[in-house]
C-alpha cells in the first residue's frame, strides 16, 4: 500500500504541570511552602513537588555521569549570619515558632530520599509535615539516623524503612532525577516555583507565583474550571484540571527532583 503524499501528524509534547523544588535543609523552603499552602490549600493537587539538596559524593558522581550538575553554590559566613537574623525576623513575621537546628555532618540523602520513599506509599505530605516539624519547631538534626527513625515512627512510618531509603539503588536512582530535573530547570536556590516558562525564586516570589499559576491553571480548567488561593476560593473546592489529572496522579511513582 502506497503511502506517498500522507502526512503523519507530529506528537504533541504533554504539557508539564507546574513544578516546585523544595528542600529540608532551607528555612525559606519552609515558609514558602506553608506561605503558599496557607494561601493556596489545592497547591500539592497541582503542583509537582520536587526534593533538591546538596548531593553526597555519590550522587555527584552519578550526576556527572549523566553530564548535569548542581547550580547552587555553599554560602559566605556572612551571609549564613545574616540567613540566621533573617529567619527569625520572617518567622516572627508570619507568627511561626522556630528553634534553629545545629547540624553535625548532614547527610541530605537520608531525609531527602526518605520523603522519596513516602511519596512511594502515598504519605509524602505527612512525612513532610512531621520531619518540618521536628527541624524547625524543635531545632532537631533530622540527618541523624536516630532522630530520623523516631520522627518516622511518630507518623506512622517503619523507621527502618525509611532509613533504608538512602541505600536503595532505585531511590538513589530517582534522586539523581530529581537534582538533574533541578539542573536542567536552572535551579539555584530554593524556594524554586516553575509555571511554564515562568520561574520564580524565594519566599518572597510566592504571590509573584500565584499571580502566575491561578491564570494558567483556571485557563487550562476551561470555562467552568477555577482556581482560587484561599479566601477567594468557592465554598466547593475546585476541581483538577482535567489535562493534569492524569500527570498528579504519577507523582507518587515517578522520577521528580538545599539550599535558599
């Protein structure tokens, strides 16, 4: 059968949902991510939440390997002296209690890839909530194998679960994802929202990135479709565009991507 004259149609790339890359490490990790929940409840139903730290030997290598690498750069004494001033003024700030964590040899691979673990059994947003709370409430060393394991455990986790998780080759494996997803994103620092080709970096770009994703997700909702940030929002929550729901749901298996 001929097939001369027939064109074929070009696939059309999916488009990617909205992206935020967020870290454990990061004092303005944290507030962004409670400041644009508290504005913007629906924000984990449609925004891809993406782990980035400071990589360990290993995942450097592998990185390499890949030939990508990692933006973020190790900050100045002074300008560590000034974060320290800065968070408690903003905490003060937003009316949330803060007790700075002492770190002592962090490892960022095993909280990171613990929340990777959590995103696999479906419980992503209470592993955050209990390993956030932990670091910033309590000023605890979540790096710690000990403190990580009873913070686990408090949630409902196996703690020896989720310590193997920095150990598992094809967690290790969605990690160097995610920081290479980071690289090719330009990530530098963190908070890092991305809609579109819009990006948007630190706490203080969090309305700049609302100001941007409720346009783009009520147009890509359709007419009946609304996205609203808290306080505007229906009395009946708005519905998951229907062009996302499909991409949401792969979030608990797939390969997503410290330091503000």
């Amino acid at each position: 059968m001929s097939t001369a004259g027939t064109q074929t149609t070009p696939k059309r790339k999916p488009k990617r949902p909205p992206r935020l890359y967020f870290n454990l490490r990061s004092p303005f990790s944290w507030m962004g991510l409670r400041q644009l929940e508290e504005r913007f409840p629906q924000a984990p139903e449609v925004i891809e939440y993406v782990p980035y730290w400071d990589p360990d030997e290993q995942t450097v290598a592998a990185l390499d390997e890949r030939g990508s690498g990692f933006h973020y750069t190790q900050m100045s004494k002074a300008k560590h002296l000034y974060i320290l001033q800065d968070t408690k003024r903003l905490s003060a700030r937003f009316g949330y209690p803060m007790a700075w964590p002492v770190d002592i040899d962090p490892w960022w691979e095993r909280p990171h890839l613990a929340w990777l673990r959590a995103r696999h059994l479906g419980r992503e947003r209470a592993f955050y909530a209990a390993v956030t709370e932990a670091r910033w409430e309590r000023g605890e060393n979540i790096c710690d194998a000990d403190v990580l394991r009873r913070v686990a455990e408090s949630a409902g986790f196996d703690g020896e679960e989720m310590l193997a998780a920095a150990y598992d080759p094809e967690l290790r494996a969605e990690g160097v994802d995610a920081l290479a997803a980071a690289y090719d994103d330009d990530v530098f620092g963190i908070p890092y929202f991305k809609v579109g080709r819009h990006r948007f970096w630190g706490l203080d770009r969090v309305d700049a990135f609302l100001d941007e994703l409720i346009p783009a997700l009520a147009k890509a909702a359709g007419p009946t479709g609304s996205a609203e940030p808290a306080g505007t929002a229906p009395a009946t929550p708005p519905e998951v565009p229907a062009d996302l729901v499909d991409q949401v749901g792969a979030y608990d298996s797939d390969s997503a991507g410290g330091c503000g």
